[in-house]
C-alpha cells in the first residue's frame, strides 16, 4: 500500500506518494485533507467513504488525524 505525506514545496506544500509529488497545493489543509483521501481509497478498495461535511469538520479539528 502507498504511503502519503505532505511535505513544504518552495511555498507551496506537496502530497507525496511513496516518496514522489503528486499533486502541489497552495493549501497544507488541502493537501493533507488529500493525502487521507488517497489513503483512506486505497485502503479500503471495496468499501464506499462518504466525505460529508461531518467527515471534513472532524478532519479539520484533529488536524488530519480520524480513525473511523
């Protein structure tokens, strides 16, 4: 299983996917909000996640840290 992290890029923050950028977010927020979806997708490949808000707000207040 990949592993993703969100690490500073110039001024920007960069998802990483083992250890190359995948995607570069102007937002570390975002960026971390999506490393735990590209997680969380690959974890469970046959299990649908729905990122209501409820999911979004618990993301922000943990600063990316939910266990479901």
């Amino acid at each position: 299983m990949p592993k993703y992290e969100v690490k500073p890029v110039v001024c920007d923050y960069g998802v990483y996917e083992d250890g190359k950028v995948i995607v570069i977010c102007n937002s570390r927020l975002n960026a971390l909000l999506i490393a735990d979806i590209m997680a969380v997708d690959g974890s469970r490949p046959n299990k649908t996640t729905a990122y209501t808000r409820s999911y979004y707000e618990r993301f922000v207040d943990t600063g990316g840290e939910i266990s479901d």
